[in-house]
C-alpha cells in the first residue's frame, strides 16, 4: 500500500512539477527564459565572455509564484499519504523518516518556496526596455584596442558611455584602410570593399557585427571622405543617437576618424525587443500629435511643434528609439516608437512611443 501511494504521489509529482517547468519536454539545445521556457521574466544577460550588457526588468512575472504554488500542492500530497500509510500501520519509526523526508521535499522540490524578489517585475513588463552599463564590456574593448593598436599608443581610444564602443581615435596615430588593387587609388567598389572589410577587422571596438552594418551614406568632403553606417540588428531599425557608424578617411586610406554608437551583443537583446508589442496604431500616433507636441528641445528648456488640422501628417515605421535614460545614470532606454513625419519638404520627425503614447523626441 505505502508503495502504490508513493507511486500514485510520484505521478503527481511528474505530471505537474516536471511539466509545468518544462525540464521534461524542452528541446535539445532550447533556450528557456523564466519558468515557462518562451516568457521572458527578469532577463539578465548571461555573465559570459567575450562580453555583455546588463538588462533591467522586463517581462511578466507571475510564472514563478504559480509554479511554486503547484509544487507546494504536491508536497502537501506527499505529506498526507506519508502521515496516513505511517500512523495506519503502527510504523513509528518509519513515521519519523517520512516526515524528516517531506520537510526536506517540500523544501527542495520542484521550485523554491520563497517570495519573489522585490526587484521582480510584477503583471506588466516594465517599460520602456533598459540596458546598464558593463565594465567587462569595456575591459573587452580595450583589449581589441590594444591588439589593434600596433605599436601600442601612450594613450587608449576614448569609449562611449554605456556602449563601450569607439567615440575617437588616440591622438597621433595612423590608421590606414585595407589596401585594394594595383593603382596607386582605388575606385569606388575597391574602397567600399576595404570599408567592409576595415569594419569586420575592428568589430570588436565598434560593437556590431559587420554584416549588420549597412552603408546609407557616401560623401566626398573637401580633402576626405566619409562613410555613415547604420547598425541594423533587430527587426525595426534604431533611431535617435544610437546605431551609427562613422569612418571618415582621406585618399591615401588614412583613417581620419572613427566613431560608432552601436549596440553590443545586440543578439542577447533579441528576446526582449521581440517581446514588445504595439498598443498604438499609426493612426493612433498622428491622432496624438493634432492634440499638440511639446518636448524637451534642450536640457531643462521646453519647446513646442505648431501642428494645424492642415499639417501634413505621415506615420512611416515602427522604430527603437534608443537614447540615454533620464532617470538613470550609465544606462540606455529602448523606446518602441512611430516615425512621423510632420509637415512637407524640410519635415520634422516626431517619435511618438507605440506603448504609452507619450511624445519619446522631436528631430
């Protein structure tokens, strides 16, 4: 009898704990977020190198206590078949191991009985999406630099907050494109070929994968050229400061300068981009913006955009409108917003937030 209880409880046991959890029918290989696998609950990105980003609060949060309450029910159950086959057949002893067992089970089970954390997201994700600062991003950096830094410079490249990527060159060096060809100056497809392949060769301080970074911009300055890069890795492109790349160089490939506001890792980001959905249509957008648009055109100074019944008003794409956070310092804010353009001609660009609705930049 005590054996077909404990069979009957293990049952139970499996059933609810190991598929609730998905420990039982994950795929080979699957990556599981939070307790249901696909839901993605405080999502912090792995400590692992080469590097990474540190993502704050985003995800629903009621798996876990849900959890915890089945595995509680099946430590209850465990307990009173224990207790009833023990004290039934007179088995003191057997009573007293029992019981040492069920308090270690319900203890140790299936999931941790304890609250959850108060830094845990609760109901609603949290909003908009943030990402902190890294130091090993930037030891990560700065070791790339000083592999392709040769011979080493008295002084490191200065780094963007945040990102870690390149802001500038250290003064008094020179760097040169990849040499293509046989003239004395290469052509037009020879120099884009040696700019992708420059960009491949120093990833590791411009933060991006080079077969993310698309060439949106060829300009022939004075005695330099410039070529502006946009770093597309997520399944709506980057507005605002974020997710440029910039090498300016002169003909003889010497590199002028170089900068880039990338995002790092950008694939442990994926999850987390993909889990924000759109409340707002673009209807909804251009609706909010005849109501008027007031902004911050400067730290601490307000100014506002002139919107008629007559103004042109035209919702282009959902965007990310990354930025930095004014409410946390060394930290990034992801906003899911639409591109407006208001008015023709020389237009204005209004960035309103598909979630909140809130005005997130006027450009």
């Amino acid at each position: 009898m005590i054996g077909r209880n404990n069979r009957l409880a293990s049952l139970f046991t499996k059933t609810v704990c190991g598929h609730r959890s998905g420990s039982t029918n994950a795929e080979p290989g699957a990556k599981r977020s939070g307790a249901t696998g696909s839901a993605l609950n405080v999502t912090t990105v792995q400590n692992r190198r080469p590097s990474r980003l540190s993502v704050i609060q985003h995800g629903p949060g009621r798996t876990a206590p849900l959890h915890s309450r089945f595995c509680f029910a099946v430590a209850a159950l465990r307990s009173w078949l224990a207790f009833a086959e023990a004290y039934r057949c007179g088995l003191k002893s057997l009573f007293v191991r029992r019981l040492t067992f069920v308090l270690v089970l319900a203890c140790s089970s299936c999931a941790p009985l304890q609250p959850p954390s108060a830094d845990a997201p609760r109901g609603e994700a949290a909003y908009p999406f943030v990402i902190t600062e890294d130091p090993e991003r930037r030891e990560v950096a700065l070791a790339a630099a000083s592999q392709l830094f040769q011979p080493a410079t008295s002084e490191p490249p200065t780094l963007q907050p945040v990102t870690a990527t390149i802001r500038s060159l250290p003064a008094g060096f020179n760097l040169y494109l990849p040499k293509l060809g046989t003239a004395p100056v290469m052509t037009e497809e020879e120099t884009r070929e040696s700019l992708r392949r420059f960009l491949r060769d120093w990833s590791g301080l411009i933060g991006a994968d080079s077969t993310r970074l698309s060439l949106v911009e060829r300009l022939d300055a004075g005695d330099s050229k410039i070529a502006n890069y946009e770093h597309r890795p997520f399944r709506y492109p980057i507005r605002g400061p974020y997710g440029k790349v910039q090498i300016r160089f002169a003909a003889d490939r010497r590199v002028l300068s170089l900068s880039s506001t990338s995002i790092p890792n950008a694939e442990r980001l994926q999850p987390a981009i993909a889990s924000m959905v759109p409340k707002l249509t673009a209807e909804d957008a251009t609706a909010r913006i005849r109501k008027g648009v007031s902004y911050e055109s400067e730290p601490g100074k307000q100014s506002s955009l002139p919107v008629t019944a007559a103004t042109e008003l035209v919702a282009r794409d959902l965007v990310l409108y990354v930025s930095p956070s004014p409410t946390s310092a060394n930290a990034l804010e992801f906003h899911l917003a639409w591109e407006v353009e208001v008015g023709g001609g020389a237009s204005r660009k209004v960035y309103v937030d598909a979630i909140t609705g809130d005005v997130v930049a006027v450009e």
